[in-house]
C-alpha cells in the first residue's frame, strides 16, 4: 500500500512540476508576444477615380446623383446614389446624359464627390 501511495505521489509530483514549466513557458511566449512591436496600421485604401454618368444635378443643395461603377476605396458595388459634392462650382457646366470621372471618399458620415471632371 505505501508502494501505491509513493507512486500516486511521484506521479501527481511530477504532473505538477510539468504544469508548473507548462505554465512558466506559456508566460514567456506571452510576455515576448505582448513586448513585440504592433504591426503597422493597415493603409486606407487609395481614392480612386470611377467613372459615372450624371442622373440629376441639385445646384442649390450641391449635390449630384451619379450612375457610377465600382468604388473600391469605399468598399461600394456599383450602383446610383447621390453624392455631396465637395465643390459645388463643379456642377455648374454639367448636365443630365454627361459622363464624369470622380473620387468619392465618406466625410463627415456623407458620401462626398471630392473632385468631379467631365469625361470629354
């Protein structure tokens, strides 16, 4: 019966002692995981010019509803939508029918047209 008791104690010991290093190498992985410097801050996505054809022109309110294709800076399928236009006096010339090559970026929670060219 000691016999049996020495050996559940060795065993239990040495299952104790296993967990102990288990432990003390995990602290250590994670003590060199949390001290290593983040990774950089994954870059915005680049604007983009997107070509579109004007829908409708709001001179008053300055904004512009645009058929437009894909806008990949704002993760958008192509689609018609109205956009602010950063620049109002860039409406001015436009018309119903044009084609125009723009960028858009999300400003002030508004989808706006940063800048907005003719397609001539």
């Amino acid at each position: 019966m000691k016999t049996i008791v020495a050996s559940i104690a060795l065993t239990l010991g040495l299952s104790l002692q296993a967990q102990a290093q288990s432990h003390d190498a995990h602290s250590a992985h994670t003590t060199v995981a949390q001290s290593a410097p983040a990774a950089p801050a994954s870059p915005a996505k680049a604007t983009t010019p997107t070509q579109a054809e004007v829908r409708r022109i709001d001179l008053a309110a300055g904004k512009v509803t645009l058929k437009h294709g894909e806008i990949p800076n704002l993760d958008m399928p192509p689609m018609t939508m109205v956009f602010v236009v950063k620049d109002p006096n860039q409406l001015k010339g436009l018309k119903v029918g044009d084609r125009v090559q723009f960028t858009a970026e999300q400003l002030n929670g508004a989808y706006t047209a940063t800048s907005l060219e003719p397609i001539r």
